[in-house]
C-alpha cells in the first residue's frame, strides 16, 4: 500500500521526501556520534558519516 503510495507521488514531491529522509540520518548520525563522545566509557572511535571526511564536518553541539 505504502509502496502503491509513492510509486504515484509526483517527482518534485519524492525529491523532497529524499531531501527529508537525508536530513533525518544526517541528524541521527550527529547525535549517535556526540552520545558516544560524550561517554567515552570505554572511549569508542568514532565512524566517519558516509562520503565526508572527519576534519571537513561541522563541529557537534553540546548538550
């Protein structure tokens, strides 16, 4: 049903559900890597997000 669901959205519509869902691992990716920063107990290395390199990427927020 879902799958019928998107095979007729339009294309503008899907690029933006992508644009969406990309942000959204983007988000999740961030916080998974500052929980794990911040517990270093044991210290865990942290994976770099797929397709970027560690020392171009935004500095991570603290909570």
């Amino acid at each position: 049903m879902l799958r019928e669901w998107i095979r007729r959205l339009p294309s503008a519509q899907l690029l933006t559900i992508c644009a969406d869902i990309a942000a959204r691992h983007s988000a999740v990716w961030r916080l998974a890597t500052a929980e794990l920063s911040r517990r270093r107990d044991p210290p865990h290395p942290l994976p770099e997000r797929p397709g970027t390199v560690m020392d171009d990427r935004r500095p991570l927020a603290r909570a």
